[in-house]
C-alpha cells in the first residue's frame, strides 16, 4: 500500500461509519428548559464507548462494578496519548 495512494470506494464507508458514532456520541440533549446539556468529559465518552463490551464480556457484574473496571482502564491509560482513549483533541 503506498502513501500517496488509497481506494476512495472502500475508506467512505468506514471513515462515515466513525463519523456518525462519533456525533451520536458526542451528541448533546436539551434540558427540560431547552438549554443544552453539558458537553460529556472524556471519560465520559470513553465510558459510553467501551462499556457495552466490559459489560458483554461481564455479563454477572453490577453497574458498579463495571464502572470500577472502566475507571481502572481509564487511570491506567498513557494521558499523553489520548488517541489511545477514543477521544479526538
């Protein structure tokens, strides 16, 4: 594969792919005034992402219990990287 040189037809679907789970992320509702919500954190966002798989992977766990395993994944990640955590800056 050289670098100047990609395939349009096979990068669009997977690039839009990203795109719109990143926007219904990121997405923000309206509060019962019709101000909008705070934007979610970082780990928020991570959190939303990873925890379907932690939870899959754990299916007798408690919601808590997951959060701790997210919260561990989270501390133990490298902070200078954060394309490592999901999160574009």
């Amino acid at each position: 594969m050289a670098l100047g040189r990609f395939r349009l037809g096979s990068a669009i679907p997977s690039l839009l792919t990203i795109f719109v789970e990143d926007t219904q992320l990121t997405s923000q509702a309206l509060n019962s005034d019709g101000t909008p919500r705070r934007p979610m954190n970082a780990f928020m966002i991570f959190a939303r992402r990873r925890r379907p798989q932690v939870s899959a992977a754990n299916q007798t766990m408690r919601t808590g219990d997951i959060s701790k395993i997210l919260s561990k994944e989270w501390n133990s990640m490298d902070m200078v990287n954060s394309s490592d955590r999901g999160v574009s800056s």
